[in-house]
C-alpha cells in the first residue's frame, strides 16, 4: 500500500538525524503542492537547534512529539503573497503539510502535524519565539525523525459516509 494508506502519526523517534537529501524532497513535496491561484504563499523554517526544539514544544500542550525529534519543520504563510482578501491560505497549506507528511512517510521516516493556526494564543506565541515577521504566519509545527514505530495502515473506510446523489 502506498504512503496514503500507511502514514501514521508517529510521535517517537530515535537520536539520529534527518538526512540533508531526505530533508530536500520533503520540502519539495511541500512546495508541489495545489494553492488557490497558484500563489504558493508557504515558506518554511527548519528547526533542528536543540534550544529552540525545546522553546516551540513547550507552547502548546499538544507539541510534546516536538520535544522528542531531532528536527521540525515550521510551515509558514506569507500573508504578502498570499493576498490580503484570499483566504484560501488555509487549504493551500493545509495541501502543502499533507504532501510533506505523504513525502516523510516515503522516506522510511516518522512524523506528527501540530496544529498551530487557527488558535490564536499558539499562533501568536510560535511567531514570537521564532521572531518572525509581521505578514508571516506559523500555521503548524511537524516533528520528523526516525521513528521509534512504524508508519502502518489502519482501515478508517466506512462507506455509510458517502452519499451518492441526494443526501
Ligand atoms: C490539524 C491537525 C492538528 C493536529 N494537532 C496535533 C497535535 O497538536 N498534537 C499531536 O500529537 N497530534 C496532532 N495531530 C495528529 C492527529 O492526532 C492524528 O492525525 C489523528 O489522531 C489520526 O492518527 P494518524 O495521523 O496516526 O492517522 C493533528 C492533526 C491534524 C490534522
């Protein structure tokens, strides 16, 4: 089964580091994905300094996988690029972390999506830790490292949720 099927939130990992050229097609999956109008508006920050991993986890009680991985990845909208009445951003990153998530997955590698945005005291506590400019915006956090369990696939396919012409 493909990366689809088998990706799983992997929140354990193991010392070692993300290989440079693993890291490279993880962002390029990032940066393949759809976006309203072809703006691309994400950007994306590379943690790997052990002092800052440990300041980001600590803002929000669900970042603890952040503590455990040796690297994680910062999504971030440019709300420049994106455009001050388009707010497509959302699906646009939202499509961007799942390509990452997909691309992880196929490296043989383990990782967790951390909501960020929309929460409002998470967003303005990630942007100050990580400094960033005012028309940037920290939409999630991704933990990546090897992991400690395997990406395995679950079955969540229940067809009484589909509906075929009327509701
Ligand atoms: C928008 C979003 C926010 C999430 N936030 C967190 C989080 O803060 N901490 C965490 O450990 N997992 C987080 N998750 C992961 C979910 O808990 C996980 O995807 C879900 O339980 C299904 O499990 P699976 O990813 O292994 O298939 C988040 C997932 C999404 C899509």
């Amino acid at each position: 089964m493909n990366a689809i099927f088998t990706r799983r939130s992997i929140r354990e990992y193991d010392s070692r580091p993300v290989e440079p050229e693993k890291l490279d097609r993880i962002l390029r999956a990032g940066m393949q994905a759809p976006s309203a109008m072809n703006r691309q508006p994400w950007e994306f920050l590379v943690v790997t300094r052990p002092e800052t991993i440990q300041t980001i986890a600590s803002l929000s009680p669900y970042a603890k996988p952040a503590a455990r991985a040796p690297m994680v990845l910062v999504p971030l909208v440019n709300l420049q690029v994106a455009g001050e009445k388009n707010r497509f951003w959302v699906q646009d990153l939202s499509a961007s972390v799942q390509n990452i998530l997909l691309q992880i997955t196929e490296e043989g590698l383990g990782g967790c999506w951390m909501g960020i945005y929309p929460d409002e005291s998470r967003t303005q506590a990630l942007h100050d830790a990580l400094h960033l400019p005012k028309q940037v915006l920290p939409f999630a956090m991704i933990s990546i490292g090897h992991g400690l369990q395997e990406n395995h696939w679950v079955d969540r396919y229940q067809p009484d949720k589909i509906h075929y012409e009327t509701y």
